[in-house]
C-alpha cells in the first residue's frame, strides 16, 4: 500500500501490485503517483527486448501495442492497488483516439503520464500520455474495467461455454 498523498515506486512495490511477470512486466518505476488521481511512469526501453528481434532486426523500432500496454500496465496502478484488496484484476476494454507521433527505439526512455477522465463502478476512462525527452511519442484514452479474479478463471476452465 502507499500512504503518502504523492509518492514513488520502486519494482518491488510494482511487484506487489501488478500481476505481470517477465517478458510482460513492462515498467520499471513509478515517479510520481498520486491515488486515485494520476500517475507517471518510467518504461527503459532496451536491445534486449523480446520483440525486437522480430521487429524489425534491422531496424528496431518498438511496436505501438507494446506503447499501448505500458500505458495501460501504468494507468492500471490508479485501480490496482484498490482492486486487489476486493480480489479484482484490471483489464484493458478499450482503445480510443490513439496516435503514434514518434519511433521509441532501443536507449529511448519512456515516461508515460496517466490520469483518471471518467470512473464508474467497475469501468474507468483515463488520458494517457507517452514521452521520450519531453516528445510525446503516443497518446490516447484508454477504457480499464475491474473484473473479479474469479469470474476470468471461469470464463477459462475447460467446462465454460463462455469461450
């Protein structure tokens, strides 16, 4: 839990909040975090990624779904640390009125700037915004729903007609 109105967080308290692990864990800190509110981010973008081999060997430009899942992985802080404490999971439900400006290439850090537009009981729209050296690179509005952990083990076991 963080206590402090605005503060920062390390992996280790990303860790304990989001449930991605390697090759998806996809920030490396929070620097400013106010809950509920706002968020801003930090993705290192490194040769060393997974998807660069593939995209494009010669040319590694990182994809703009990656972009986007950081963004969402980000914005998703301003609900998961309340989410978890009622057993939900943070899904990203939609996409609105994004726009790539810049290539984010290996060196490139990503800062990524995100905060709450609209909330409803289970859905939340937010204004995400991604910058390498004060360019925004993307932005765009995101829709993250809370969902109970349960009910998408459900919708995954081997008897659910919900596939």
């Amino acid at each position: 839990m963080v206590d402090k109105e605005v503060s920062t967080l390390n992996i280790y308290d990303l860790l304990n909040i989001l449930p991605h692990r390697y090759p998806f864990l996809l920030v490396d800190k929070i620097i400013e975090y106010e809950r509920g509110k706002r968020v801003k981010g930090v993705k290192n973008v490194t040769i060393n990624e997974p998807y660069f081999p593939g995209h494009f060997p010669e040319i590694p430009i990182t994809p703009g779904v990656i972009i986007i899942e950081t963004m969402a992985q980000i914005a998703g802080i301003l609900l998961l640390e309340e989410a978890k404490e009622k057993d939900q999971l943070a899904i990203l439900s939609g996409v609105d009125r994004v726009r790539f400006r810049r290539m984010v290439r290996p060196g490139d850090q990503i800062v990524i700037e995100a905060e709450i537009l609209q909330r409803k009981i289970n859905f939340c729209k937010m204004k995400c915004t991604a910058y390498v050296e004060n360019y925004v690179v993307a932005e765009g509005e995101l829709l993250i729903a809370l969902y109970k952990e349960d009910s998408i083990r459900d919708i995954y076991t081997s008897d659910s007609d919900n596939r």
